[in-house]
C-alpha cells in the first residue's frame, strides 16, 4: 500500500529543532521524522539550536547557513540573533533576524504543503510566504499565543508589544488553510482573530520522551538526595513566564520551618542565573544543569512531587510541554498555576495532581506536605498520569493528528 505522503514535498518551518530536546524542538522533529518515514520528502527550515539556553550550541556558531541530513529529514539552517536577555525590545530583534534571513535566502524547497510550528511570528510570516509563493496550502500548529505571551509573560515591554504583535498573529492564522492549536482553551482566542471556527483543529503534544525504567534509589543516591526528604522538582524552561521566584522562597520557607524538603531547579534558560543568586545560602534549594535525553525520565521518576508553575498573569498563551514528560514518569504534578487557565485544565483532566494558587509559596509548601504525610494519595495521583498518557497523548495518536491536518488541508 503506497505511504499517504509518497511522492510528497513537505516543508516544515520551525526555528526550534533538533538537537534542541526541550520546548517546541523534539515535536517538530519528530513531525518531520514521521511525514519522512510516511514517504515524503520531508525538508525543514529552522533556526540555530539554542534553546532552553538561549545561547547558540558550539558546533553551529559562526555559521551562516547550513543544510544537513538528520533522520531522514533535510534541514535547512538560517543564522539569527539569540538574544542572552529577554525583553520586547530583543525578543523583536530575535524574530527581525529570523525573518530578514528567511526573506533573503532563497526559497529552500518548492513544497506541496508548508507546515509552521508558531512559537516564533516570523516562523509563521515565513511559512505563510513561502507557501504563497509555491501555491500551496499553509498549516499553522499554534504551539504558543504570541500577542497573549507578550501581554501575560511578564516580559519588560511586553504591554507595548502585545497588540502589534497580535495584529501580525491574526493575519498568519487568517490566511492559513487550517490551524491547529495543542489546548483547546487556545480556541476561542483563535476564533477572535477572524478564524472561521471550522478551520481550527485541536492537535495536543505528545509525550516525547520513555517511561523511566531505572533504579529509583541508584538514581537519588548518585544525584545526592537523601532517602528522608522529600524532593519537589521542576524540570525544563527556565524563564519568565514561570514564575519561578515561588519555588524559591518555598525552599526559603522550608529552611525557616526546618522541613525536611529540598527544591530542585532542572534545566536552563534566561531566568536560571536570576535563581541562582536569588537563592544564594539557601540549604534547601539546588539547581541542576538538564539532564541527557537518556537520564531525564529517571531523573523526573527520582523524585518524589513534580511541580509546574506560572505567574499569575497566564492564562492561554501557551501550555507547558513539561507536563507530557511529568505524566509519563507515574509521580504526583503540583501546579502552581491560575486556575482557570489551560494548564489548570490538563492538570485536572489527567487526574494526576493537584492544583495551588500560583505566586504562592505557602500554598504549595502545604500541598507538598500534604502529599509527602500521605503517600497513598500521592501514589493515586501519580498513577493516573501514565494512564492519561496511553489514552490522550501517545506519539502514534498525535502524529496522527498532525498528518490528518496536513491531508485536510491538502484534500
């Protein structure tokens, strides 16, 4: 039986991609990936790597542009400014860059469909031309809200560049053939552009990374987390639209009151060095550098309450990523989030955690302890997320998804 994209040219843009392995990066990998294994010929136009550490990796830097073979997939790489603070002002700069290199290359591949994975604008702006130009339908996958991540994200500028930066969104996701969004809270916002409601699909993330299989204690033993205290661990992205500084003084808290707990950053971002001097002395508090793509499921499986969390301001601009990888490791989710944002609603629909207040730390001291005095609840919460997993958000079902998109746009 002939491959549903045998004889296909697909291009798919996404300034993150491999060997990114957090955020946006693995998913449009592993679309790429699948659309190749399908039989097209599966080209992608992407930015350098340097996400979560918003710094360009080592073997790419000085590079102008680069083509590449990475499973199966031809990538082709445009040269940007990565900007080492995160303000409008150099966030602009950062998709000024990937849009003026986009507009001055010449066109990578004549494609018959062009898929934009849109947490950058100037991915959509690009996708969206380039799409034009061959005459051929333009998939959108709204990974995140751009004018709403301006205005709820806390970036400095942020208010300023909200409407601009939504004006733009609304005009890619109009002229798109269809759209696709990973929660369906994004949906109303969407439709509020001008979006006809049946040209938006809900498409949900994945899980993207294995089911831990390690030895749990060998794992806390050789990370130097002791068997009497309960560890509360955030992995990935650290940034601003995380609100981190609540974990830190829930550490700070904990140290005051003597509780036998200790607060694990994991990752990177532009917010990590800010953490570090914020909770300078703090006993209570550790950061790690992430984790190898081999290691982060028994990392995550290691400890014992995973945590996500978000300033108050988010509400439906984006939904963590995290929160796949948390479900599949079988440990109780803390979210530290407003409630009636869509992070709030995948956390109950999962049945795997627990809701607080976001920006407070009391609140979620007390729900750790009372997770940690009663570890048959915490094991029935944290069982529900493998399950959740198998249900909603196998690879085979979002990939399905995805390419079910891609031949309605294309039928």
């Amino acid at each position: 039986m002939q491959e549903p994209f045998a004889g296909r040219c697909v291009l798919v843009v996404s300034t993150n991609y491999a060997p990114e392995h957090t955020g946006i990066g693995p998913y449009a990998t592993q679309i790429a990936e699948h659309l190749a294994a399908s039989g097209a010929d599966t080209h992608v136009l992407a930015g350098m790597p340097h996400y979560p550490a918003w710094r360009v990796a080592q073997e790419y830097r000085g590079r102008w542009r680069l083509r590449e073979r990475r499973g199966g997939v031809t990538v082709h790489r445009r040269r940007h400014t990565v900007p080492s603070r995160q303000t409008a002002a150099h966030r602009a700069l950062y998709e000024a860059t990937v849009l003026a290199h986009g507009l001055l290359a010449p066109p990578p591949v004549r494609p018959d469909v062009v898929l934009t994975q849109m947490p950058t604008l100037a991915g959509a702006v690009l996708g969206g031309r380039l799409a034009r130009r061959a005459g051929v339908p333009h998939v959108v996958v709204v990974q995140d809200l751009m004018g709403a991540a301006a205005a709820q994200s806390g970036i400095r500028g942020g208010g300023g560049a909200a409407a601009p930066a939504a004006a733009v969104e609304a005009r890619v996701l109009r002229a798109a053939d269809a759209v696709g969004v990973v929660h369906e809270s994004f949906v109303d916002r969407v439709v509020a552009t001008g979006v006809p409601r049946s040209r938006v699909h809900v498409v949900p993330n994945w899980t993207h990374v294995r089911a831990p299989r390690g030895d749990r204690e060998r794992t806390r033993a050789r990370l130097g987390w002791r068997a009497d205290e309960t560890v509360l661990l955030h992995a990935g992205n650290m940034g601003l639209k995380q609100g981190l500084e609540v974990l830190v003084e829930t550490a700070r808290l904990a140290e005051q009151e003597a509780d036998p707990l200790r607060v694990v950053l994991m990752g990177d971002g532009n917010q990590r060095a800010h953490m570090r001097r914020l909770a300078a002395g703090i006993r209570t508090f550790s950061l790690l550098p992430p984790a190898p793509a081999g290691e982060f499921p028994e990392v995550l499986a290691a400890a014992d309450i995973l945590v996500v969390t978000q300033r108050a301001s988010v509400l439906d601009m984006s939904l963590p990523s995290k929160l796949t990888s948390y479900f599949m490791t079988g440990r109780p989710v803390i979210a530290s989030v407003a409630a009636q944002g869509g992070t709030a609603q995948e956390v109950r629909r999962s049945g795997a955690g627990t809701l607080v207040p976001p920006e407070d730390p009391e609140a979620l001291l007390a729900e750790v302890r009372a997770l940690a005095a009663d570890p048959e609840r915490a094991a029935r919460l944290g069982a529900h997320g493998p399950r959740y997993v198998d249900e909603r958000l196998s690879s085979r079902a979002g990939l399905a998804r995805i390419t079910a998109l891609l031949r309605l746009a294309m039928a």
